[in-house]
C-alpha cells in the first residue's frame, strides 16, 4: 500500500536529487575549469611551517592543493595511480590528499610521472608535480678504503637513480654510477687524487642521502701493518716476518693470512703493543675525531678482507679490545655480558646465518670492508648496557691489566644451539685481514628543507 508517509519521502529525495543535480550541473561545477596555484605540504611537526609550499612531496605525506574549480571533483590521480580524498572536507578552492604508499615513483609511466591529475566529468586538469619516495637512507659502505680504481658501494634504501656522487673534498662523480632499480645501492669507482676522509653525499630521485663520515677514514687506526700502529711479540703473538703481500697487489703493503688450521685449533695471535704504545691510548689520540659522548651504538672496528674461495662451515674470526681472553670463539664467555668480568671480544662468522644455517661467504676478487659495532662486544650489549659511550670503552681498555688489541682465527666447533652445532674441519682456505682501525658511524639526516636541516 502507498501511504502518504511513501509519497513524501519519495518527494523529498526527488527534490534532494534535483538541488545535487543543480548544484553539479545547472551551476556548471562538473564543466567549469580547474586551476592549481599551490600545494603545501601539512605537517604539525614541522617546527618553522605547519602549511608550506612546496614543488615536491613523499608517499605517505599529506598535501593541500591550492587553486580553482575543485567543486565537482571526482578522481585525483597521482603518477596515474588514483588516490583517495575525502570530497566532504573539500572547497572550491582547496583539497587535501594523502599520498599512498602504493603509488608508483621510478616505475610510473613516463606520461603520468611526476604528475597530479583532477578529474571531472566534463574536464580535467595536469599539474606537473615532483613526487619522491621515502627520504633514501644509507646502512653501509662496501670498500670505505678504496684504492683508485676500486668499486666502491653505498648500501641503503630510496637510492634510486644517483646521479650525482661528491666525495670528501668535494670531487665530483657524475658518469659511470650503477644503481639499483629497486634503491637498495648505488656504485661507482673510486677516482684517483681523493685524499680527505669524510662522508660520501649524493643525489638521486628521491632527494640527498649523506653516508656517515668514514669514508676513506684512516683517522682512527688500530695498526695497518705498514707502520700505522705497533705490533706486541712474545711467545703467543705472530711477528712481522709472518706477514705477507697484499695478493691482489692493490697498494695495500703487508697484511695478515690466516690458513692452515686443524680442527680444534687456533692461531697465534696478531696484537698491538700495548700499555707502553702511545697508539693504544684510544682516547688520548680519537676523541678528536669520535667524540667521548658517543654511544657504542655509533661506533665500530672496521678492517678489511680478501676471501677468494667461497668459506663455509669451519673458522671464525675473533677480535678482542685488550688481551684478557680466557676462552674463545663463538658462544665463549669473553663474548658475553657479564657484570664480574670485564669481556671486550667478538667474533666475526660471516658464513653463519641469523638462524643457524650457513651460506658461504667470499668477496670474489677484491677486498670488502667489515663494519663490527661495538655493541657487538660481550659487556656492551645494548641490552645490558645500553648507555656505554666512546669514553666508557676507552676508559675500560686503560684500565685493563693488558690492552692490547688483537686478532686471531679460531677453528673450534661452533655451537650455535642445542639443535644446531658445526663441527670444525681442517681449515686450508686464506683469509687476508688489513686496515683495522675504529670509525664513528653515525648517520646523518637529510632535511628536505635547509631551515630544518640535522
């Protein structure tokens, strides 16, 4: 039955429809053209400019865009990818829209690139408009001592399409760069005549990205075996006959081989002087270049190694900060945290995956840079001491009974879990080690703006 309670209602929704009809039709707004005189970038953490102009903005970011028109809107798409907005809060003159985290950046078409469209019914409108992934980010450096020649790569995130790479001293890198099509690294070959350290800048799609400042950074040297650093010798410790050529003849001099080891066994060891050295009072000669503030977290031993054949399974590398090991190896109590003893060691097992399983590591023909944080070392695990600086490691190596710094290959079985235990084997394989010195590693942030700029 139709009631009268029917009748108005369906008149009140015909009325209804009629003023959305005139509103999008009789007053033109689904004709009338689009204008962008502006978009700014929203953001109520900005300390100098909560609403700023702005010719480029990130996925993920909120922008305003400023200008005509807008009444009637009905898609925006962004680098051809269409993206949600909220029609309720829009003006004539205003829309805001959140960039998507899925739309495309270096993999849009062409034609749509860097674009913001409005879409109407009877109109549209093409605004040219930069959009950028995340900010890039950097993790590491492959090869932070680079010989002229050498292949150096930057590792990190957002790093697609470097054009541009500025080493220290402001030399210039514009041809030959290789990236990453997904931006996880960028690499390029080390230019002869670069004799400052620092930090590596470059500049890519989506924006700056600056390495920290360990780049070609021999401030810091533990002992290069050239004569940067002293060697310790007694009965325990190798000696400088042991060295030997670099065997890739890059300019590198004399550096350590380990090989030649049963299972079971460890090797000498390679130590600095000592107590007596000038050299291994780390603060008295770093703290000009690490500040005594500096977390653990922001610190690193860095050296570098040459492994020709793929390793796997047997051997481990052992690094203590003075010579106070009581055991070794992977597991050891000097490895650990311990609120009685004073354990500076750690172990570098490159074969060992996260979960146990192995994967063979080799650097091909070449050397690599290792970066081991010093919060890797047993009593400055950052789960129990997570406030430790610079100052506290120095302060413990002067303290010690002993401070050499040493190096040695350990071949003990590894036992990873109750599950899970290599068993050592004969070890024939070389490992060379060189360059062992302590770098800063902390990042540094890339502002969009200068007036914000870390």
């Amino acid at each position: 039955m139709i009631t009268k309670k029917y009748i108005l209602t369906l008149c009140l929704s015909i009325i209804a429809l009629s003023f959305t009809a005139c509103s999008d039709d009789d007053n033109g707004s689904q004709s009338t053209p689009m204008t962008i005189s502006q978009v700014y970038l929203e953001n109520i953490d900005d300390p100098v400019n909560k609403d700023r102009p702005v010719d480029f903005a990130r996925l993920g970011q909120l922008i305003r865009i400023e200008g005509s028109g807008f009444l009637g809107l009905k898609k925006i798409l962004i680098n051809g990818y269409e993206t949600y907005f909220n029609n309720a809060l829009m003006t004539d003159n205003n829309v805001w829209v959140t960039l998507n985290s899925k739309t495309p950046v270096e993999k849009a078409s062409a034609d749509v690139r860097n674009t913001i469209t409005l879409v109407k019914d009877q109109t549209s409108l093409v605004y040219d408009f930069t959009i950028r992934a995340a900010a890039p980010s950097i993790s590491s450096i492959d090869n932070t001592l680079p010989k002229a020649g050498e292949t150096v790569t930057v590792y990190g995130s957002n790093l697609q399409e470097t054009t541009k790479v500025t080493l220290p001293g402001g030399i210039e890198i514009s041809s030959g760069i290789v990236n990453d099509e997904d931006g996880k690294f960028y690499s390029f070959v080390m230019p002869a005549g670069v004799t400052q350290s620092g930090f590596i800048t470059s500049e890519g799609a989506n924006g700056t990205a600056i390495t920290p400042a360990y780049f070609n950074d021999f401030n810091c040297f533990i002992t290069d075996f050239d004569g940067k650093g002293e060697l310790g010798s007694w009965s325990a410790t190798y000696s400088s006959d042991n060295l030997v050529d670099d065997p890739l003849n890059t300019g590198r001099g004399k550096v350590v081989c380990f090989t030649g080891f049963d299972a079971g066994s460890n090797s000498l060891l390679w130590a600095t002087a000592g107590n007596d050295n000038a050299n291994d009072d780390w603060g008295s000669r770093m703290f000009k270049f690490i500040p005594a503030e500096t977390s653990a977290a922001n610190v690193a031993i860095q050296f570098d190694v040459y492994v020709p054949e793929n390793w796997m399974g047997s051997g481990q590398l052992e690094i203590s900060l003075q010579n106070n090991l009581s055991n070794y190896g992977y597991g050891s109590g000097c490895t650990k945290y311990s609120s009685q003893y004073l354990n500076t060691a750690t172990v570098w097992v490159p074969w060992l995956n996260d979960d146990g399983t192995t994967t063979p590591f080799t650097t091909g023909p070449r050397w690599q840079t290792i970066t081991i944080p010093m919060t890797a070392v047993g009593n400055y695990d950052p789960s129990e001491a997570p406030e430790t600086t610079f100052q506290k490691i120095c302060d413990d190596r002067n303290a010690g009974s002993y401070r050499n710094f040493l190096i040695l290959f350990v071949n003990q079985d590894l036992e990873f879990s109750d599950d899970i235990v290599h068993k050592a084997s004969a070890f024939t394989q070389k490992i060379y080690v060189d360059n062992l010195r302590v770098v800063n590693t902390t990042a540094f942030t890339v502002s969009d703006f200068n007036d914000a700029a870390e």
